[in-house]
C-alpha cells in the first residue's frame, strides 16, 4: 500500500503543479512581451517616419534659373556660374552651379554641366592644345565635343541643362543626360 500511495503521491503531486508554473510563466512572458512590443512600435514608428518622410517625397523639378542676357551667347562655348537653392531630405543650401552655354549652328542655344563623367573632376572648353575646340578634362585626359560627346576616356557625355529663353534672357533648369549626342 505504501508503495502505491507513493506512486500516487508522486503523480498527483508533480505534474498538474508542473504545467500551472509553465502556463503562468508562458501567459506572463507573452503578456508583457506583447505589451512591450507594442510600445516600442508606438514609438519606433513616428521616429522612422518623422526621420525618412523628407527622403521618401517626391523630388520637385528644379526651378528655372534665370543666368545670362541670350544676347553674351555665341557659337563659343562660355562658362556662367549660378546659384540653386537645394533641398536634400532636411538639408537645405543654395549650391554654385556652372554652366557651359553656346549656341549651335541652326541658333538654338543649350548648356552643358563641366562635371567630367568619368570620375567627377571639372571639365574646360579649349584647355589642352592637342584637343583644341573641346572640352577636355586635366585629371585623366577625357575630351569631349562642342555638343558633350565623350571622345575618350570617359563613359558618357556630359550632362545637360534643360534650357530656355525668355524676355531676351536665358534660364537654365533640370539637368539631365545629353539630349543632343547618342
Ligand atoms: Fe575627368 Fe578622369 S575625371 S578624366
């Protein structure tokens, strides 16, 4: 009998104690987890947005910017320097621009942007005498057409402006790939 109750003891004395423990510890454990994640995501997630809203606006075409009298334009190429103001996610400034404006054989003006594309340094129109009527950069060699055209060198042409005339003056806006070399 002694025995019996023992094994009786034993069972009725461990396990239903044994699954109470683990059952309050799993209700506690998924309680106050829950509770904390959902905290820490009514806070994360105004931070998050307040941190990546700017970034994920849609970017606004840049504004025309009014640079030189259509009058001071030739067939030479002249370099005219301009200010835009910037908006980079929370940063704001007003960057110096430079333009390379010329106006090409049936009159039509257009503007180039001198950052050289093969590794960024500044391009000059007429700079090396061994590359005369281009555009020629110092820092590796790449020259480039009147219209952009990358000849060596570089991988692409040079950029360019979008570009108009109004009231006898010439505004430069967006820039964007060469629209006038393939
Ligand atoms: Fe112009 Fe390399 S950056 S040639």
């Amino acid at each position: 009998m002694s025995e019996h109750n023992n094994q009786d003891a034993q069972h009725q004395g461990e396990k239903p104690v044994k699954r109470r423990e683990m059952s309050r510890r799993q209700f506690l454990s998924y309680t106050l987890g829950g509770a904390t994640a959902f905290m820490g995501a009514g806070m994360l997630v105004p931070m998050v947005r307040f941190a990546v809203d700017p970034v994920l606006q849609p970017k606004t075409k840049a504004d025309w910017v009014k640079v030189v009298e259509a009058g001071q334009i030739t067939d030479e190429p002249k370099s005219f320097k301009f200010k835009v103001h910037q908006v980079d996610g929370w940063y704001e400034n007003d960057a110096e621009l430079e333009a390379w404006i010329a106006k090409d054989k049936d009159g039509n003006l257009f503007a180039l942007n001198p950052t050289c594309k093969h590794l960024g340094c500044t391009v000059n129109w007429n700079a090396n005498p061994e590359y005369k009527e281009q555009y020629f950069c110092p820092c590796h060699g790449a020259h480039y057409t009147i219209d952009g055209k990358n000849l060596a060198v570089a991988p692409a042409p040079l950029d360019q402006y979008d570009l108009k005339v109004e009231n006898g003056f010439v505004y430069v806006g967006q820039l964007g790939p060469n629209k006038r070399v393939k």
